[in-house]
C-alpha cells in the first residue's frame, strides 16, 4: 500500500515539473490579411487569435497568408498556451 502511493506520489511530482518547465514562450508573431495573428512558440508550434482578440481554433495544415503576401503553413493548435501568454501580460498568474 505504501510503495502504491510512493509511486502516486512520485508520477503527480514528474506531471507537475513537466508543465512547469513548459513556460510556452512566443518567438514570433505575424499579422495575417483578415486581420488575425498568428503567434509562434519556441518549439514551431502555433496559436490563432482573430482581429478582436479572441482564441481561434486552426487545423494543422491550413494555410494562411500575412499581410506582407508570405504564406505560412500552421503548426499545432497550441490556444491553451496562448491563453496563459495572454493573461500572463494581464497580469494573471
């Protein structure tokens, strides 16, 4: 019963350290023609928020164009890391 929750104990310890470890810092951000952002992360991987601001689900895949003609390809769908990014500046925890 002890070694059960030694081991409990010790897989909650590595969960915990892994998404603390995980900051999700954006390298990148680009203007897209409709008016949304496209923000990268550090590892490639990207969140969406349209012109108002708001979190915006993407396929992997999908095209998009910058307001400069570039087409970029998304990577990910990482809005819960851009969701912390955001409040982060806000001054959320």
């Amino acid at each position: 019963m002890l070694s059960k929750l030694a081991i409990v104990a010790a897989s909650f310890l590595v969960t915990a350290s892994a998404l603390a470890v995980d900051e999700g810092n954006v390298t990148k951000s680009y203007p897209l023609k409709d008016g949304s952002t496209v923000y990268v992360f550090k590892d490639g991987k990207m969140a969406m928020e349209d012109k108002l601001g708001r979190l915006v689900t993407m396929k992997e895949g999908h095209t998009m164009e910058t307001t400069d003609g570039q087409r970029i390809m998304m990577k990910g769908n990482e809005i819960w890391r851009l969701e912390r990014e955001l409040h982060r500046d806000r001054g959320g925890s």
